[in-house]
C-alpha cells in the first residue's frame, strides 16, 4: 500500500469562494437551438410551440420527442442526511444537489435541476414528487435519511412510470459491489464462500448487502451490526422490517466478534468504528471497505500497521479504491434514458456492478494517470475500482444497463444496434469519435496494414500497439530489443503473445544489410559514409522504421514520443521523399463543427507559393477523409483593409489558386469571423464561399500553432494532430511524451492515408 500522507487540502474560504464567483452556484441554463433571429423565437415559442404542444396532448409519450425529458434528471433532496452531516434542512442540501447535476453533466451528458423539498413528513414528500414526476426522465432521491428513504423510493417508483433511484442506497452498492467482486479475485476467494460483515445498518449498508448476495454471497456467510450490535433473527429492539430481511441466525452479539475471521468488512456507519484489533483478528488477505464520510471507520495507515495482506477501499479521493457513487448514477441513468426503462431494477444494478469490476481489469488509459498527478494505475490490491476519471465509462458501462433494462422487460424503447449505441456515447463527451469511428471503420474495411511503432520499448508504446492490434486496426510492428519490451509489457499487465504483435530488433534484423545498401545509396553523395549508415540502421530507430516503410517491409510509421518533432522530421526526411507540399494538418473539433487548420508544424513564414500549395494539399487531404473543402486564408486584415505584408502575400496565393484553377472552394484574406460566420459575410456580397470555411489557412506557423492550442486551453474543443501530410509514405510524429490514445489515433490515421494512397 503505497504512502498516503501527501494529501490534497484546501481551506473553508477556498470551498465557499469556488461556490461564490465568478457566478454564485454550480449549474446554469444553455439553449439547445438558435435563437438569433425573430424566426427563432417564433419556434421556439408562440406560435411555433403550439404544434408540438397539441401533439403530446393526443399522446403524452411524444414529450419525449419534442422536450429535453428523455435525457432530464431531477435531483431530489429534502435535507435529511446530508452527506455525513446529518439533518442540516432542504436548502443547505442545495450545494450538494447542484453538485450531483453537475457530474450527471460532465460524466454522462445527461440534464439535471435539483428541487428541493420543505417537508421532513414521508407522504408530504412523496405527494410533491409524485405530481412533479412526468416532467422528468428520471429521478434521484438524495440525502434522505434512513428509513424513510425506503419507503419513499419504493412508493414514488409504484406511483410514477420512469427511474426512481435513491443513490445513497444502490450508489454505494453498486460500487461497493463491483470492488468486492475484483478484490475477492485478487485474493483468490469465491464469493460463495467469503464471511462479510456489514457495520453499519442503514440505507447505504443495507442495500449494499442485499447486491453482494445478488452476485453470490451467501446469506449464512453475512452478518450486520448497527449501533444496538448484531442484527441475528429475534432480536427484541432496534428492528425494522428492512433490517429483518437480512437478519441471521447467529451467536454472534458485536462488532468485534463479528469480525474474528471475517474475510471482508464493510463499513457505512462512523469514524474509529472499526480498531485495529479487530483488522488483526480477521482472516488472510482481508477486505476492508471503510466507506464512512468525511472520515472512514479506519484509515488505510493503521489497518497497514496491523495487516500487510489487506485490500483496503474508503470513501475518499486522497486514498487508493475510493469507493465513488459517481462511477454509477450517471452511467445508470444515461443507460435507462436511453431506453425509456420505467424503472432500475435489480437486474440493472447487477449489470452495472459486474460490468465497473469488467472495466477495472482493462488497461488504464493515460488520461487517468493525468488526473491522479501522473500516478500509473494497474488492475490489483491498489486499483479494484475503475477512476471516476477513466473517459471509456461512458460508453462501457450504460451499454450493459440498457442491456440488462431490455432483459428485464423495463425498456419501452429498445436498443436494436448496441455497437451503434456505444458509438453514440462515445461522441456525446468526446468531440473527435465521430471522425476517429469514421477513419477507424474505413482502416477496418480496408487490407490490414502494418504499421510500426517505432519507440517499441517505451511502455506507452507497447500499450498503445497492444490497443491498436485488439481494436482490429492493424497489425503493430515493434522495434526494440525483445526481451526488454516484453519486460515492460508484462509489468504493464499486457499479453500479447497471441495478438499477432510482431517485434523486429534494428541491430540483428535479417533485413540490416539490405536496408543499409538502401539508405547508404540514397545519402552518399551527401556527406555519408557507410560506416555511418550501418550505425544509423543499427541503433536508430527511426531511421530503420522508416527504411522499413521505403522499403515495402511496413505501410505506415507512428513515431516521435521520445524526441522533438523537428529531430524525428529530419530522420525520416533522409530516408523519405516529399512528393507533394510538406504540411502539418491539426483538426480542431468544437461547437458542433469540424475544422482543418494548416500548416501547423512546418512553415514557419510561407510565402505567396507555399500559402497556395498548404491550401492545395490541406483542401486534397480533407477530401480524403470525406469532406467538401472550403478554404479560408485566414488573416489580422479583410480584404486589404488594413493594407500590409502578409495581406498582399494572402492576396498573391488566391491570384496563383485563379491561375491554377483549382477544384475547390477558396477565399482571402479574412479574419475567422467571416470564415465561420454567414450573417458576418454578407457584407461581402463578392466571397465565394458556399457556407461556412472548414479549411482554414494561417498566415504562418505562429498563428497556427498558438490558436488551436489556445481553443484548446479554454476548453470545449479537441484538438487532433497535427498530421503530417506529403511524404511517399505514410508516417506520423506525435509529440513528446504522447499518451496511449494520441499514439493510436496516430497510428489509424497512418493506416488510414495509406489505405487510401492505395486506393
């Protein structure tokens, strides 16, 4: 376990300022459609919504069609138990209920409003809700205290025809459950078999038991304790119904014997609940979920000081396994949007559990080792749960929930294309699946291309190669000495001895002397001596991927995560010609929209040739990706006004584009304004574009660079890029110190530009 003493803080001041400004609250308002003009505002409201509104009095399902409530949650509080506060009232449950809206958003790109509710009386409560209910998709009930909250879920879910799912309840569960399930993997015990003890009685605890025996655990194998101590059949006080249900027939009277031998431990209920005398008296390789908020019954520091073999999990982010409802309800709900279910029943939750423990024995993405300060995360003791961060549980997990809502009899509007669904997830948080499944599925169609991943040793490398070759993509040719990539790739978790993943070593290569003779002919007259060759096919990688590729060995190259773009441009150029105009491609994706920016990597200050030429290669380029170009020459002047250098240079190129005459749309100079805006540009009833510019040319590689990078930082836009375009064949540099998915989308668009060369 590793040292946790390093923690995250911040003050009460920086919590209430984060809440404050710029804007008070967590959550705002965006319309969905224009509302630029008068014709808008007629169709959004009278008379235009009247057509809509006569439509869903005849059938009131069709509000899903023309409303938001097919993909709107309500976040439902009365204030009862907040958090680990306790009954704090309705609005100071606000803060928190904003910020359930918020992660619905950010995590499953489902709309959510809190309400708030000023009654502390069950049926007052459960009557507001219930005539509130069809406005919605979904509800989640939080904060309500125990045991109220079972009858308020289980009544409003009998009164009303969509999802009603207290998240304090199965939340806890379903994560809860999903570590147990890999955490008695890794410690080799059946779940039939394993002796659980639950400390802590109340909704969060109770459900998570009654989930775990879903998956296997036994009833006879369980114990609960709450406050009064071990819930066994006949005990005279302190009972409910719900209690009841998962009572035992046991000897057993408190926590502390409860937990002699136990195998796992689950803890809902308080701080120091749980000591480290009763860690020790617990069975090898023990389970300990210590799940209590803000502060956990033990911390992982003294259950280590007393056990070495345990797998520990909390409720907190500032130790490994946190155990975080936000790993399910919004995967829950945007499964059960999806298909209209009119309820979460057991079978989805279970769906859900099984499918988070599936996900967690996957390959982490390095945009989770970002989140956690560059800390590499791998299936075992210290990772049983995926991160709330990992961007695959949007489209991994609501696939099964839907599935499993569909099994179940409780979908109304069935999935018939679940590949198809979960490219839908993919783009509702992620700009760039579109095109990416777009290229992808084309790189899948065509003959299955060999694309070497030069820097074959570095571990990002060999993960990357390993996706590469599992999403069918191609086959990946890894250059580096085979025992020390075959190290790495076990100490990353990967077996990729029956992928058909090929490693080729430069230095003892059958093909060292052919593609030395090969490149010594190509460089000789230019200041190379043999000897030198020889040295630069043996020990560079580069230079021997690139042969590889010159010499019909591979199609495509992905390199340059060790090294600057411009030291890996010159290799690959002595190797490689240019047969058309060199350029860097980025691809922008924000807003809906797509846009092709150029050069962004190797004209520093073009001239009035190279501006037409950029344009001429960008515009061929994005017709192979199946896109019309329109191009942009992008400018700080329009149209001569103010009059400058780099204007008059704009103006040249579109003069030589005239003479060429060229088979795409173009126009210049202009600021961005004009090229993606049409209200903007009927000013200029002389421009040629059709509509919107999605080529934009830049004046030069500072503007290009600084731009998409800019949009970028701001947020709300991808970034793609940028791709080399113009060598004799297909090679693409990443940046320094690329992460795994940058690698692969790299190395299908190499797969996919030579494909299409081919074609």
């Amino acid at each position: 376990m590793p040292d946790l003493t390093e923690k995250q803080t911040f003050s009460d001041e920086d919590a209430l300022e984060f809440h404050r400004g710029p804007t008070p609250g967590k959550i705002s308002m965006a319309p969905t459609k224009p509302m630029a003009t008068q014709r808008d505002l007629s169709l959004a409201y009278s008379p235009g919504v009247a057509v809509p509104v006569l439509a869903i009095a005849e059938d009131a399902d069709k509000a899903y069609d023309y409303t938001a409530k097919g993909n709107l949650v309500a976040v439902i509080s009365n204030g009862t138990a907040i958090l680990g506060l306790g009954n704090l009232g309705h609005m100071a449950s606000k803060p928190v209920m904003e910020g359930k809206c918020v992660l619905f958003k950010r995590f499953a790109d489902v709309d959510s409003f809190d309400v708030e509710v000023k009654t502390t009386d069950p049926d007052e409560f459960i009557t507001v809700v219930k005539n509130i209910g069809d406005t919605w998709g979904g509800i989640n009930l939080e904060d309500i205290k125990s045991p109220e909250c079972f009858v308020i879920e289980s009544e409003l879910q009998d009164l009303l025809d969509i999802p009603v799912f207290h998240d304090d309840q199965h939340g806890t569960a379903i994560i809860s459950t999903a570590g147990l399930i890999n955490a008695a993997h890794i410690v080799g015990k059946r779940l039939e078999d394993i002796k659980v003890v639950l400390a802590g009685a109340g909704a969060a605890g109770l459900s998570s038991i009654g989930l775990m025996k879903a998956v296997g655990v036994r009833k006879e194998n369980t114990t609960i304790v709450d406050r009064d101590g071990v819930v066994y059949i006949g005990r005279p006080s302190g009972m409910d119904q719900w209690k009841a249900a998962h009572a035992t027939d046991t000897p057993l009277r408190t926590l502390a014997e409860a937990m002699v031998g136990a195998d796992v431990v689950l803890g809902l209920s308080a701080k120091g609940a749980i000591t480290k005398e009763m860690v020790a008296s617990m069975a090898p390789n023990p389970i300990i979920f210590a799940m209590a908020n803000p502060d956990p019954e033990i911390t992982p520091e003294d259950v280590l000081s007393v056990r070495s073999d345990a797998i520990m999990a909390t409720g907190r982010s500032d130790y490994v396994n946190q155990v975080n409802n936000v790993l399910g309800f919004p995967y829950i709900f945007r499964g059960a949007l999806d298909v209209r279910a009119r309820q979460v029943n057991h079978e989805m939750k279970v769906a859900c559990a099984r499918a988070l423990a599936q996900l967690a024995r996957e390959d982490v993405p390095d945009e989770v080792a970002v989140a956690y300060r560059g800390r590499k995360l791998k299936f075992g003791p210290d990772y049983i749960i995926p991160s709330p961060f990992d961007p695959r549980l949007i489209w991994y997990i609501p696939p099964f929930v839907a599935q499993a809502a569909m099994d179940s009899g409780v979908a109304r509007k069935p999935i018939e294309d679940m590949d198809a669904y979960r490219i839908q997830l993919r783009q509702r948080v992620d700009p760039s699946a579109a095109l990416m499944q777009k290229i992808a599925s084309a790189v899948r169609a065509a003959p299955n291309k060999r694309v070497v991943f030069a820097e074959g040793e570095e571990t990002t490398v060999i993960r990357a190669a390993w996706a590469f070759k599992q999403a069918e993509l191609g086959t990946p040719i890894l250059v580096g000495r085979e025992d020390l990539i075959r190290q790495n790739a076990t100490e990353a978790g990967l077996n990729f001895d029956d992928l058909g993943i090929e490693i080729v070593n430069a230095r003892v290569s059958e093909k060292n002397v052919q593609y030395t003779d090969f490149l010594y002919e190509k460089l000789q007259r230019r200041g190379y001596l043999r000897r030198d060759v020889q040295r630069m096919i043996n020990q560079d990688r580069n230079y021997f991927a690139a042969t590889m590729l010159a010499q019909g060995d591979a199609d495509a190259v992905v390199t340059g995560t060790t090294r600057n773009f411009n030291m890996v441009l010159k290799e690959v150029r002595r190797v490689l010609d240019v047969t058309s105009r060199l350029i860097g491609l980025s691809i922008v994706l924000a807003k809906g929209r797509t846009l092709f920016v150029a050069d962004t990597s190797i004209h520093e200050l073009p001239d009035a040739v190279e501006l037409a030429e950029i344009a001429i290669q960008a515009a061929a380029t994005v017709r192979r990706m199946g896109r019309k170009p329109r191009v942009a020459f992008l400018s700080y002047s329009t149209f001569g006004d103010p009059p400058g250098d780099r204007g008059e240079m704009i103006r040249e190129a579109i003069r030589i584009l005239d003479q060429r005459g060229v088979d795409f749309e173009y126009e210049g100079e202009m600021p961005a304004e004009l090229a993606l805006d049409p209200e903007a540009r009927s000013a200029y009833p002389f421009m040629r574009l059709s509509k919107d510019a999605n080529v934009l040319v830049m004046p030069g590689i500072h503007s290009a660079s600084i731009s998409t990078r800019l949009v970028q930082a701001l947020g709300g836009a991808t970034v793609i890029g940028p791709l080399l375009v113009g060598l004799e064949k297909s090679v693409q540099i990443v940046s320094l110190g690329a992460s795994v998915s940058e690698m692969i989308t790299a190395a299908t668009f190499a797969a996919y530009e030579e494909g299409v060369r081919e074609g």
